[in-house]
C-alpha cells in the first residue's frame, strides 16, 4: 500500500527550480533514506509533504487522499526538523515539551514516547539543560506522542557526536521495525543509509534514483554517477553563496 505518493513534483522560487518533476511512492514501513548534496532540494520535498509550501505543480498524496484538498493526513504525520528552535533558558521539561505533541490519549502516552527514545529517566530536566543527541530524542518524542503512522526527519543528526547518532539510529530501527511506522529521513551520511533504509532516493532537484537501497549501494556505477552530479551541485552551490 502507497503511504505516499508524488507526482510530477516541481517548485520554482524566483523562477529558479528547486525541484524539477519529481515523482515516486512510499511504501508502508518503508524506511526510505533520501541523500542528496546542500541545495538539492529536500528541505523544499518535506515542505511540500507538510503543507508548508503550497505554491508547487503537480500532485502530493498522503494515505490517498490530495494534500490540497484537506490537511487531516497531518494528524498521522510526525515531523523532527534539522534543528528545532527554542530558547536556551527556555523553562520547559522534556516531559512538558513532549506534553505538547499529544493530541489525544493520557499522560501514560508521554512516558511511552519517552521510553521508546530512551529517555525516560530525563523526563524532569529541563530541555536547554540536554545535549543536541538528548534534545534531538526528546522532539522524536514530541512526535510519537501522537501516533504518527508516518514520521518525516530532515537530517536529524547534524551537530551530534558519534556515539548519540548510533543511538538515535537504534532507536530509528526499532521504530521501524518493532512499531512499524514508515520513515523519511534525509541524510548526508551514505553508510547509515546504506546499513538502515531498505529503500533510497537521489535527490539533486531532479530524482536521480529511487529504489531498493541494495540495488543503488552495490552498484558503483551509479554511485559513481550520483558522485559526480552532487560534487557538481556542491560546486555550484559554493559559487552562489
């Protein structure tokens, strides 16, 4: 069954396309790594998938049903930005913080979610009191309090030390696995994706290649390939900033 589906996707800004006729599906309990280098256009993916940006062509599906059309699919949907914003002082405890992701359900959900990112004996501590890992673990949190089917993280690791990442991708292997809900995850890392995601996408504004993770990774040709037209982008991507 199509948990989502993207067709013909393409976002100009400015007359400048950040994304050119995308089009693939994901699959349930799909666990798809999207790589691709700085300005390839997954940040604007997942803001077309959230309802965020609306001005695109083409069509987004979510469970079946259009995301122009009604925004309930959100209810299902988890999200973990790169790196949430919040004050350093800011006075709320990783169990107040989590609190804010439940939409229905008792506070027995919280210690749940908490449990299930290992973090449950920090529930009383205050959030700017954790580390960027302990942080990033207690917003997977926030989004499993509410029973996504589907959860949705854009590079989620950027500014954790090794030792936090293998432990945050346990947990996204557990999610996965044991509680069988589908991930998204955009990533710069080609090992963990290559060692996690059953399924890949290419992404550098066009889609470069979409499928089993085994078929890209054991393919040097294309990996080749995907090389050289990140490393081209890369450049260019330098040259405008």
């Amino acid at each position: 069954m199509n948990v989502v589906e993207i067709k013909n996707l393409t976002v100009e800004y400015s007359g400048v396309r950040a994304l050119d006729n995308i089009s693939f599906s994901i699959n349930q309990n799909d666990f798809l790594g999207i790589i691709g280098p700085n300005g390839a256009g997954k940040s604007t993916l997942f803001a077309c998938m959230l309802g965020i940006i609306t001005e695109f062509k083409g069509e987004i599906y979510f469970f079946g049903e259009n995301v122009r059309k009604s925004k309930k699919y959100l209810r299902d949907v988890g999200y973990v930005p790169q790196k949430p914003v919040f004050e350093k002082n800011f006075p709320a405890t990783v169990k107040e913080v989590v609190r804010m992701g439940l939409k229905k359900g008792s506070e027995k959900k919280i210690d749940e979610a908490l449990q299930q990112v290992w973090i449950h004996e920090l529930s009383h501590r205050r959030i700017g009191e954790l580390s960027v890992g302990q942080q990033q673990r207690v917003f997977i949190a926030k989004a499993l309090v509410g029973d996504p089917k589907v959860l949705i993280l854009d590079e989620p690791v950027t500014g954790i030390d090794k030792q936090s990442t293998e432990i945050f991708y346990s947990i996204l292997h557990d999610l996965n696995q044991k509680h069988n809900i589908t991930i998204i995850w955009s990533s710069h890392d080609l090992d963990a994706v290559n060692k996690l995601a059953n399924k890949v996408a290419c992404l550098n504004k066009t889609l470069f290649f979409h499928g089993v993770s085994q078929e890209f990774f054991s393919n040097e040709e294309l990996i080749k390939q995907y090389s050289e037209s990140s490393m081209q982008q890369h450049m260019h991507h330098h040259a405008q900033t």
